[in-house]
C-alpha cells in the first residue's frame, strides 16, 4: 500500500516505501479513492471561496500536484511518439527522449484546458472528482493486461496478469465511489462508460502504433480516463 502511494502520489509515506513490484499494483484503485476523496474535498471548499473557473483552476493544479505530473508526463511522451507518421522505431526511441515537443504540447494543453472547462461547468465538482481518478487507477491494472511493447522498461516490469475474476473484484473501488457519487449527480454513470471505452480505443491505438503498451501509455490513460470522464459528466448541463 505505501508502495503504491510512494508511487502514484507526492503524499508523504514510510522511507522504506520506495520498492515497486506487481502485489504493488493491486492497491492502484484504493490509492485513487484516496486521491479521489482529497479532490472532492478540496472542491467543496473551493465552490465555497471562488467563483467556479477559479476554484476548477485550481483543483486541477491541485490535481497535478497530488500525483507529482507523473501521469501528465506519460501524456505528453503518448503525444510525442504515436502521433507522428514516422515509424515504430522510431515512436519508441522518440517517447524515451526526456524533451517534450509540438504533439506533447498539444495534447497536455488540450487535457488540461479540457479538465477545467468541463469541472468548471459542472453544478457540483465534487462527484466527478470522487469517482474519476478510482476509474483511472483500476484502467491502468487493464492496461497491465496488454503486452509490453519493448522489453524492458515499466510496460515490460509492470506486466501483471489477472483473471476476470480479480479484475472485477478490483473495480469494486471505482463502482462504489460512482454509485455514491451518482446519488447526487447521475451523469457519472455516463463519465465512467464513456471512459472505460475511451481507454480500451488509446489502449488499441497504442498496440497498432508501438505493438504494445508501455510506461508512458499507463499515464496516458490515466488522464484520457480522467478527461473523458469530467468531460463526459458534463452531459445535459447546458
């Protein structure tokens, strides 16, 4: 569990938390509740001292800090190597480059204005906030299914199989948080299927283009799911 946390977040942990290994991986959906329950938080006091766009601005910044930008970085890296026309090859070689270019710019601008535009549209931020990033975390241990596009490598050492069985098991995280969440807000249900399907598409996109998954394409679907989701949410708030 510290592992897991240690990993995916900046929230403090035991020093001797800093090992990752596949039991890590289980905690995945239970550390995004955890992220999922400090944002909802936050945007309940926010809604309280800022008009919506400034309080979804930063909520978002919040967002971002909570998980030090790893999941961002991993976005910006998916931009820069499966959306040029240049070869497989050459898509790996450009998404272990540390520089981030004109795609990755892109891409991590359009999330980010996306995932404010679409809170700050919301009546309640709250419910969005609650169940999007459990839904984010359970989609990685999806994409762990997938085979590693290069040998070495998080893809590679991160490959965790699970049956069916455990899969659905480890969901009862991002149900639980969307069934309550959806007792204020019913188009949450929405935002979840809607992501689940947005992420098993990146999921296909990024198996034709590098021939499998890697580290950065499990930070990529965690900001795809999160993005489609508060977007998705925003259904019939016109």
């Amino acid at each position: 569990m510290w592992s897991a946390l240690s990993f995916l977040t900046t929230l403090p942990v035991p020093r001797h938390a800093t090992g990752l290994d596949r039991r890590t991986a289980r905690w995945f959906p239970l550390v995004g509740l955890l992220i999922g329950a400090l944002l909802a938080g936050l945007a309940l006091l926010l809604a309280r001292l800022f008009p919506p766009t400034v309080a979804a601005v930063l909520v978002v910044a919040a967002w971002a800090a909570i998980t030090g930008g790893l999941h961002l970085d991993g976005l910006a890296d998916c931009g820069d190597g499966l959306l040029p026309p240049v070869s497989r090859e050459r898509r790996l070689e450009i998404m272990r480059d540390p520089r981030v270019g004109a795609f990755g710019v892109a891409v991590l601008l359009l999330v980010l204005l996306l995932k404010i535009t679409a809170l700050a549209a919301l009546p309640a931020m709250w419910p969005a906030l609650l169940a999007a990033p459990v839904w984010a975390r359970w989609l990685i241990l999806v994409a762990m299914q997938r085979p590693s596009a290069r040998p070495e490598g998080m893809g590679a050492a991160q490959q965790l199989r699970l049956s069916p069985a455990q899969l659905a098991l480890l969901a009862a995280p991002p149900v639980a948080a969307t069934a309550l969440a959806g007792v204020w807000h019913w188009q949450v249900w929405l935002g979840a299927a809607a992501a689940i399907a947005a992420t098993l598409g990146l999921l296909r996109f990024a198996e034709q283009r590098l021939g499998g998954v890697t580290g950065d394409v499990f930070g990529a679907v965690v900001e795809v799911t999160e993005t489609v989701f508060v977007c998705v949410a925003c259904v019939g708030n016109v």
